[in-house]
C-alpha cells in the first residue's frame, strides 16, 4: 500500500452526544414575561383610608393610654401619632419607589431580549442567506463556481457548529448524484437502495432552489474533448468535496489538537463514487456507505466510529486498512469487494459485525481483531491468504459456507462461543488452526484441500467434524476435547495424526474413511469411543493408546497393518464384525475385562493363522469356511475366544512391525 498523504492536525474537541443524523438545530419560541400587577384608583384610595384611620386611631390610643388631661400631655401623643403616621407613609412610598426600580429593570432586560431575538434572527437570515448562496453555486455549470460553493460551505460550518450536520449533508447529497467518470476510472454501481436519505435544510426559497439546480449540468455530448475537459473538472470539484468532509473528522490527540475537527457529525454517503479517502484517526457518529465505490487506497487507520457504520455493496478498488480502528456499535459489509488488500490488524468491534457474502480478492488480515459480539462471514469469499492468527470471537463467529482460495490461518484465535465452519471450503495449500480455542466448534461438511493442523487447538465445548472431507494430511495432534466428538461420515484422504490427542467426552467416528494410515499414538479416551462401520485403508496405530470408557469396534474395516501395542483399555471392548486385512499387533495390551469378540475376520493368505499377529490373550485365529462380506480375494479365517484349558500356557509370538502399530 503506498505511503497516506499526511492527515490533518488534530482536534481536542470530543463528540456530544446527539442523533445519529442530527438536522437543523432550531431556537425555542420566546415566551413574552408575565404581566406585573398594575395598582389601581380603588387600591390608592384604601390605601389612604388605612393611613388617616391608623393615625386616628394611634392618636386616640395614645391620648388614652398616656394623656394626663393636661395640655401638654394631649400635644405629646398627637405628635407621636403623626410621626408613627408619616414614618408608615415614608415606608409606603419607599416600596413605590422599589416596586418602580424593579419594573424599569425588567423592561430592560425585555429590551435586551428582543434585541438577542433580533440579532439571532438577523444571523439566521444571514446564515440561510449564504447557505442559499451556496447551494446555487453547487449547481453552477462552472466548476470554480462549485469548488467556491464548497469553500463557503465549508467556512459556514466552520463559524456556525449548531448547523454544521445540515452543512455537511449538503456535500454529501452532491456526492450521491449520477456520475460518469473520466474514462479509465472504475464505473460506479447502482447502489442497492435509493441514494441518500432526506432530510430537511433550511427554511428558505434558496433550499427549493438547491434542490432543483444542487446536480451539475451534464457536458455537451456533441464535443468529445470538451466533454472530457468537463468531467476531469467534476472530479476535481468531487474530490475537493471529499476532502473537505474527511479532514474535519480528524479529532487527532490531546498532546496535538486543532480547532477544525467537527464532532457529532453523521455521514450519508450511498452510491457515492469517491477517490482516495484519508481517514486516518477520524471520528464520525453513523456511517453509511451503503452502494458506495473507491477508486483508490483508503486508509480508515484508528478511525472511530460512534454509531452504526454500514458498508453494504461497498467496492474498495485500490488497499484498504483499518488497523487499530474501533466500533462501537454494528458494523456491516455483507457484499462489500475488496479488490486488493484488506488490512483489519487490530480492529475493535464493538457491536454485531456482518461480513456475509463479502469478496476478499487479495491478501486479507484480521490479525489481533476483536469481536465483541456475534461476527459472521457465512458465504464470503476469500479469493487469496486469509489471516485470522490472535483473533478474539467473544460471541459467535460464523463463516458457514465461506470459501478460502488461499491459504488460511487462524493459529492462536479464540471462539469463545461458537466457531460455525460448516459447509466451508478451505482450497489453500495450508490450513491452520493450531494453538486456537474453539468452543462448539462446527465442521459439518467442512473441505479442506490442502495440509491441514489443529495441532494443540482446545475444543472446549462439542466438535463436529460430520461428513467433513481432508484433501491432505491432517493434524490433531495434542488437541483437546472438552466436550463430546462427532467424526461421523468423515473423510480422511491422506494421513491423520491424533498422537497425545485428549477426548474428554464421547467420541464417534462414525463410517470413517481413512485412507492412509491413521496414528492414534499415546491418545487418551476419558469416555466412551466408538469406531462403528469405519475403514482404516492402510491400517491404524493406537500403540500405547488409553481407553478410559468402553471401546466399542463394530464393523470396523482394517486394511493395512495395525497395532495396539502397550494400549490400555480400562473398561470394556467390543469388537464386532471387524476385518483385519493385514498384520495386527496386541503385544503388551492391557485389557481390564476380557474383549468381547464377535465375528472377527483376518485374512491369512495361506499362513499359519495368527503366525504373524499377536491378538489378545484368550483368542486365536481359526480357519474359515467363506469370506468375509464384501471380501473378493484372500484367504481369511476367524479370531476366536479359547476355552481357559485350552489358553493355558499359550502365547501368541512377538510381532516386530513396523508401521502405524509399532512406538
């Protein structure tokens, strides 16, 4: 991937909180002040009724308390009435006085507000203004016309934040408008879904008037230089509006922040067709790039998106990476095409993820990503390497009938919940799971045509690997299963290894084919292990093998040399219409109860019967009267159980082979 252009300086501002795709901010009405009390005629009077009476009455009650019948006594308690008179009166006129302060306060606040509402209406016309302004620009048959219309777009948002969403969904509409590119650019696909989603703009005749004129003419037909001239310039003027709209995304670090990043913004880009996109660290509410086509390297590097991010039908023709970049709610890119390569190391997701029936045509990466719920790539196609290695699936992860050309890895992931591979096809020369975690794993149906390893992996809940096909050799070695293992219908075309492999649960290998030999070396049964109507082409080694349940081998085929050398068996085996076709090895087994044996053919060839084999104590070889079923050559006779006079003092001679039953 060639080297970003170098992003735009950060931001320090951090998002708010809003809708996912927030319209015009408008002003609430403002409400007119409650009326103040006005004092009346009838008030006034009363009032002045209550002064005179209670000067009387004070001078009355003065001159009867305290007059003396003199004079002077009478002069004393009428002037004590009419200063308590005049100091009620002087009191009264003092709560005129602030009552008439706090109305001429109150009318100046009124006037103060009416002149706010009138300022904010005067900006709101200037805003509308230039925004109408703008808009008749974009629609201008010039392009320097358009490319001012997107500066002074651009300038408006900058200076207006509460407007800034419905700024912005005005480029992102001109984005979504028909567009045929220069020749030798990728034409754009019709989106899935009509383009663009409405919303209202401003109140004004300009907003009419941009709806109607916002798609640039198209250029004369009849001038093939000129038309071509025309279409370079709209490119230009597209990709000016793209860069505008990316690089006020950026919010950039606390260390280096700028003042242009634009916080809670959502984008509407569907059917868009755009150039290279630098989005590195950018943060953006909701996404949707749904039909969308870049013709160039994209870098969503650390990007964060806050809300929904939708890339359906998306076309990436050039690189694309999102490392380190978070997701805080869905993601989905069911349909996306990644042309070249896809780079997802250290991605977070947050929310659900879909990536079904996405196309990987080159090198894909997951390296280290983070599923924190359900994840699925049912049906996507992995064209070329596909690497999953130290990739956490916290909830289900489902790649149900997914296709991998090229080689794959998922060395050291972890399906916490489900791993869903079935009917997935795995045609790469490598397939490796080793060192992985996966609970319920499921394999149902599962190709793989090429080497493949789950060597170390921890099954930790049920594994289903029924009527899967291995093109190649397979490892389990050192695998781990917690919980039951269902083999049933499996095909093994090359050689498969199960050596130290640990089966907690039931375990099934259910009409088995194993064409080349299968080692089964030091494998540990904790519970009940059948190998019913199962063919071992060229033999099976179980040397030094434990069975910890019953060991139940019914109509088991073996083909080649076989061996259960130093095997243990702690609880009962059964062994039912079996066929041995070639050498078997029981030296040093240790049966805890007698097998049971029932019909056991080997094949003889005309040897001494049982020369070459060592069976288990208490059986030999007879001869036989017919072939086995399904038999059409050889000589075969039959392993019987011997009396306990008759295996007195037998001992079967020590097979020195070599092949899948010898250490």
């Amino acid at each position: 991937m060639t080297t970003p252009p170098a992003p735009d300086p950060p931001d320090p501002a951090l998002p708010s909180a809003s809708p996912p795709m927030s319209v015009l901010v408008y002003r609430k009405p403002v409400e007119p002040p409650a009326e103040l009390p006005v004092l009346s005629n009838r008030t006034i009077v009363w009032a002045a009724v209550t002064l005179i009476v209670l000067g009387v009455g004070v001078a009355a009650g003065l001159l009867v308390a305290f007059g003396d019948g003199g004079h002077a006594g009478r002069l004393d308690a009428i002037k004590t009435a009419g200063t308590i008179v005049l100091g009620t009166g002087g009191a009264a006129a003092l709560w005129l006085t602030a009552r008439r302060q706090r109305t001429s306060e109150l009318s100046l606040n009124q006037a103060r507000a009416a002149h706010a509402a009138t300022v904010a209406d005067a900006e709101a016309r200037r805003i509308t203004d230039l925004y109408g302004k703008a808009a008749d620009q974009l629609g201008a048959a010039q392009a320097p016309v358009r490319l001012a219309g997107l500066y002074a777009l651009e300038r408006l948002a900058q200076d207006n934040p509460a407007q800034r969403q419905t700024i912005v969904d005005l480029p992102c509409a001109y984005l979504r408008m028909p567009y045929e590119p220069p020749s030798g650019e990728p034409a754009r696909r019709p989106a899935t879904r009509p383009s663009g989603v409405p919303r209202p703009l401003l109140s004004s005749s300009a907003r009419r008037r941009a709806s109607v004129r916002l798609a640039p003419p198209s250029p004369p037909a009849d001038v093939a230089t000129g038309g071509s001239t025309e279409a370079e310039q709209e490119r230009q003027v597209r990709r000016t509006a793209q860069t505008i709209l990316f690089r006020h995304l950026k919010i950039g670090t606390e260390e280096n922040p700028v003042d242009t990043f634009w916080s809670s913004i959502s984008l509407d880009l569907t059917g868009a067709l755009l150039g290279p996109a630098n989005l590195l660290g950018c943060r953006v509410d909701a996404a949707d790039f749904t039909g969308a086509t870049f013709d160039g390297d994209v870098w969503f590097g650390s990007a964060h998106f806050g809300l929904n991010a939708v890339f359906t039908g998306v076309r990436f023709a050039g690189e694309v990476s999102f490392r380190d970049a978070r997701f805080d709610y869905d993601a989905r890119f069911d349909g996306t095409t990644f042309d070249r390569s896809a780079r997802f190391e250290g991605v977070e997701f947050r929310g659900s993820t879909t990536f079904a029936r996405a196309r990987f045509r080159s090198p894909t990466v997951f390296t280290g990503a983070k599923f924190d719920r359900d994840a699925y790539f049912a049906a996507a196609c992995f064209d070329d390497r596909a690497d999953f290695g130290k990739t956490r699936f916290a909830a289900r992860g489902v790649f149900a009938d997914a296709s991998f050309a090229g080689n794959a890895y998922f060395h050291d992931a972890q399906f916490t919940r489900e791993a869903g591979f079935s009917g997935a096809r795995f045609e790469g020369a490598f397939t490796q799971f080793g060192d992985s975690t996966l609970d319920e794993a499921g394999f149902h149906a599962t190709r793989f045509g090429g080497e493949t390893g789950f060597t170390a992996t921890r099954f930790t809940g049920d594994a289903t690997f029924g009527m899967a096909k291995f093109g190649k050799s397979v490892e389990f070695t050192r695998a781990w299963f917690d919980g039951q293992a269902d083999f049933g219908g499996t095909w093994f075309t090359r050689s498969v290894v199960f050596d130290e492999a640990m089966f907690a649960g039931d375990t099934r290998f259910h009409e088995c084919h194993f064409e080349r030999a299968a080692e089964f070396h030091r494998t540990r049964f904790a519970a009940d292990v059948w190998f019913d109507s199962t063919e071992f082409v060229e033999g099976a080694g179980f040397a030094e093998a434990v069975f910890c349940g019953r060991a139940l081998l019914v109509g088991a085929r073996f083909g080649g040399v076989s061996g259960f050398r130093r095997a243990r068996f702690e609880r009962d085996v059964i062994f039912k219409y079996i066929r041995f076709g070639d050498r078997v090895s029981f030296t040093d087994t240790h049966f805890a109860h007698s097998p049971r044996i029932m019909t056991v053919w080997v094949r003889v060839d005309g040897r001494k019967p049982g020369m070459d084999s060592t069976w288990p104590p208490g059986t030999e070889v007879r001869d036989a009267y017919e072939r086995p079923y399904v038999a059409s050559e050889g000589q075969w006779g039959v392993l019987v159980p011997v009396p306990p006079e008759d295996a007195a003092g037998q001992e079967g001679p020590d097979l020195r082979e070599s092949g899948p039953g010898s250490p």
